[in-house]
C-alpha cells in the first residue's frame, strides 16, 4: 500500500502508545514525517531498550546498548556487537492532543479535549446544529465494542456520539447503539505540509442524522426515510427547497430566497419577496393534497423566520 498519512493514522492502533522510526517510515514518506515533526505532531519518546535479536534461528529480545556510540546489540551467537540502525530504536508517538485541536477547529467543534478512562479513547468535544446535539470522540485502540459499551454509559439519551476511529473495519453504526464510528483516513490526509480535513464530508455524516432529508437529485423529500412528496425537478418550489436545504435549519431573507430561485429560474416575478416564498411553501403542501398526516408534516418544515438581522425569512427544519 502507498505510504500516506491516512495508512499511519489506519495504523496507529498496532501501537497506541508510540512506534518505531523505522516502522514510521514504513507508512510515511520520508518528507511527510519531517512535516509532522515539524508540525509538532510527531513527539520524540524514549528510546527502545529492547529489540529482537536478528542472529538467531528463534527469535527472541536482547538488550540494546549505547556507549556514547551507535547502539548495538551483542548476542552469544554473535562473533562481535551487532550494529543497529538508530531509527530501530528511535521511537514517537502521536501528539493527540495538539492532533485534536487541529481537528476541532477546523470541523467547528466546541472544543473540550480530555484522555478518557478506556485506552486510546479521547473526547473531543460537542456540536449543536440541525435542532441536534452530537458529542464527538477519537479513539485510535482495537476494540471497537468495548468503546460503544463506554460510550453507552455516558449516554444521556438525546445525543448523537460519533468517533472518528483509526482502525479500518469499524466504520459502523452498531445497531441501537446510538454511537457512529468515522473513519479517520478518509477525513484527514498530509498535503503540501498541512493537515488537510474534508469538511465537506464530515457535514455529510451531519446531516445523515436529519430527521428531514432533501435530494435535489431527485426532488424526493423525507423524514426518517418515508417519502413525503416528490419535487418536481427545476420548478420554482424545487429550487426553493435546495437554497433551504443548503443552509439547513438556518433562516434565508426572502429576499435572497426570491434572488436565487430567479435567478435558477432565469426570470423574474412580480410577487413581493414574503408572498413568492409563501406560495412556494403552499406548492410543496400542495403535493400532500388529501393526506392531512403530510401535510402537516410540510407545514412544520417549510416554516417562516426571522433572520439575525430582523428579515423576514424562510427556513427548512426538522419537523416540530
């Protein structure tokens, strides 16, 4: 496999605590450990006193020594000292700490960073967003059922708790376990330097826990995954669904609504801002015409609101 930054994070959980220079340079190029050295991710740990012996049949460990000159190791099947490598005993770990706030910052988590009781298991922080709260964990050990059965007891019941996990296989969302786990390698990567976050793939994993879903694909409009109408596709009402799904429970000025639509659209309208936005909101009811249960559903998503600066505004929310 290609040396990367994301095969070292898939990896950290052979050895939680710290790994050898050598073994490093297995997963990384040679510029990119400098980076992280640089970057003060990578910390210096003390170095091996151990290794395994290479002159014999079996196995087995043998002391390293260090006398001011290389380490070497001297075995009684060896005719004189064994010369090592000092990338074999060189050893680093992974600054989590200083890892995590570069994580939190740029996926706008309210950072709260703390070592929990469970090995290799970090809290990372909370985000409140789409009328949801989500706690968010890492963790970079092996036993992913042993994480949900903590997380479980910490559980207060309303919360989504998603861990951004290291050890490829456990990208899972247990069932009934409320917990999700995110798969690191492919949020994270080392490019050009600088730690590079997808953000806009951690949103998706956001809004995948909606209780509306919108899919301007296809115009089919959901919650909790029962289709409710279907938008027909390029209509005034459809194009004002994807500007309010865009910015998902955050109120839009009518005006900006009625701008962008026109502008889908290419034409303009003589209703005023407030009325066009109503009447889009009626075309989507409209769809659900004769069954009251969606309809209702509809009144409770498409809702009017005023924006922080005091304009008038149009929202798409979870239902009330």
């Amino acid at each position: 496999m290609q040396k990367s930054f994301p095969l070292f994070l898939r990896k950290l959980h052979l050895a939680r605590k710290s790994f050898k220079e050598s073994d490093i340079l297995e997963l990384l190029k040679a510029d990119d450990f400098e980076e992280l050295k640089n970057l003060g991710l990578l910390k210096r740990c003390s170095d091996s006193k151990m290794v395994i012996c290479t002159s014999c049949d079996e196995p087995h460990p043998i002391q390293v020594h260090c006398d001011g000159g290389n380490p070497y190791t001297c075995c009684i099947s060896d005719s004189k000292p064994n010369i090592l490598n000092p990338s074999k005993i060189r050893k680093w770990e992974l600054n989590v700490q200083n890892f995590l706030q570069a994580m939190t910052n740029k996926f706008g988590i309210e950072e709260s960073i703390e070592a929990l009781e469970l090995e290799g298991l970090w809290h990372m922080g909370t985000i409140n967003k789409d009328q949801s709260y989500y706690v968010f964990y890492f963790y970079h050990g092996k036993k992913g059922d042993e994480v949900v059965e903590f997380l479980k007891n910490k559980a207060v019941g309303f919360e989504h708790q998603m861990v951004v996990n290291c050890k490829q296989g456990d990208l899972a969302h247990p069932k009934g376990s409320g917990v999700l786990f995110l798969d690191a390698g492919i949020l994270i990567d080392l490019k050009e330097g600088e730690l590079k976050f997808d953000k806009k793939l951690f949103q998706r994993h956001l809004s995948a826990f909606r209780e509306v879903q919108f899919e301007p694909d296809s115009g089919n409009l959901r919650v909790n995954g029962e289709l409710i109408v279907t938008i027909p596709l390029k209509t005034t009402h459809y194009y004002f669904s994807c500007h309010l799904w865009k910015q998902f429970s955050v109120p839009i000025s009518n005006s900006k609504v009625k701008k962008y639509v026109c502008e889908k659209r290419g034409r303009s309208y003589d209703r005023d801002t407030d009325q066009f936005c109503h009447d889009q909101r009626g075309k989507i009811k409209a769809l659900a015409k004769g069954d009251e249960r969606k309809e209702k559903l509809i009144a409770s998503i498409f809702v009017t609101l005023p924006t922080k600066d005091g304009q008038n505004g149009s929202v798409m929310q979870n239902p009330t």
